[in-house]
C-alpha cells in the first residue's frame, strides 16, 4: 500500500508560468516532508522540504505548502524555467528511511 | 572526495546469478542507504548501514543483503536474481545527525535476463 501518492504521472507547463505539483500521503504520523528532483542518469538531488508543525516553506522560486487535515502537499515553482524538466518526487521521512511517491515528471514547454 | 559515486553504472546478469553493486560514500557520511527504482515508481527503501551495522530495512527478502566498510564504502549483494530484480539501485549517504540530508548517486542499472 502506498504510503505517499502523486496522482499525476505528468505535468507540462509553459514557461514563465506557475508549475504547481501534488502529493498526497496516508500516514498522519509522518512529520517531515521532501521534494527530490530527478533528472535522466543522475539520482535524486533534495529540493526543499517541510516539518510538520509549518505549513509553508519557501526558498527561491520553489514553495512547498503542507495540508495537514487533508493529508495533502504541493511543490509550487514561479516562473517556471526550461532547467526545472524533471521527474519530482515526494517524499516523506519516517525513522530511518525515506518513502517515495512515484513521481511526477514536469515538462517546461517554450 | 566529495559526492557519491556508484559502479558499475549499468549490469546485465542472468536470472539466478549473484551480483555485488559497489558505492564510495562521501568522508565522514556514516550512514548509507540502499534503494530499489523500478522503471515508472519512486525509490523503495532496502536497508541502511550505520558505522557497518544494518540499523533499518525495508520490504525486501534476505537474497538482498549489504556491508558497510570503514573508509565509507559500501556493498548491495543481491542472491538468486529473478527477472524482477531489474531496477536502478541507488545508494544515498548523510552525516551523523542529517537524518534526512541524503546525498545519492546516480544509481546502477541492473538489468536481468
């Protein structure tokens, strides 16, 4: 049973505007949340996470929002940028480990 | 040395066979962990080592087993390949303290046939 869920197995955004990406999880015990960003033949580089006890964290153009009572995140990127095509990925810490949604791959159209 | 480097890069072994993925972890990482990414699904969590000792391990069989060496490398050995075992495995290390400050490699592709 998955544990962390992204719905949308793609995305494709124009540049300049708004990528928004969801993740939902199932656990309400979990209380420490990430994005990974994948891009082809490298593995997962960390992106930008969020503790449980907020519910926005920001750097740079990249936003993560936490919905505790709906179990939801998103990762928000403004102004989406050419570089951001990728596979994004969720994820969320528990003990020693790290569980993953399946993951989302952004494409960043001209 | 900085970063985490995996080798090989890419693996064709025979359903049956055994293989050994290696990984250079960065000084001073004391925790590495493998992962599992099946073609189209995120990374599944094997095992992970602290200062040589298996400390957490995930939904996989004891086929998959690992060794931590002092100079921070470490080993995924894989017994017994079956058909499903063909994945990109991924090694992942942090410091002590950095629970989730995870560094990764860029994986082995091992196919089986």
């Amino acid at each position: 049973d998955q544990q962390v869920k992204q719905n949308s197995p793609s995305l494709s955004v124009q540049e300049g505007r708004i990528s928004i990406l969801n993740c939902d999880y199932t656990n309400s015990m979990f209380d420490y949340f990430l994005w990974y960003k994948k891009y082809p033949a490298e593995g997962p580089t960390f992106l930008i996470s969020i503790s449980s006890i907020k519910d926005k964290n920001e750097d740079g153009r990249f936003t993560v929002f936490l919905n505790k009572s709906a179990k939801h995140l998103s990762l928000h990127i403004v102004p989406s940028q050419p570089g951001d095509s990728a596979v994004y990925f969720c994820a969320a810490y528990d003990a020693s480990k790290i569980i993953f949604g399946s993951g989302t791959r952004l494409s960043i159209r001209p | 040395e900085t970063g985490v480097t995996q080798s090989p890069t890419h693996l064709i072994k025979t359903r049956g066979q055994q293989v050994t993925l290696r990984c250079s972890s960065q000084s001073g990482h004391n925790t590495v962990s493998w992962y599992q990414q099946a073609l189209g699904q995120g990374p599944q969590f094997i095992f992970q080592y602290y200062r040589e000792e298996e400390n957490g391990r995930g939904n996989f069989p004891p086929r998959f087993s690992g060794l931590q060496f002092p100079n921070y490398s470490s080993e995924l050995n894989v017994n017994a390949l079956e058909l499903d075992d063909s994945a990109l495995y991924l090694c992942a290390s942090s410091q002590d303290g950095a629970n989730y400050g995870y560094t990764f490699g860029s994986g082995t592709r091992l196919t089986v046939v």
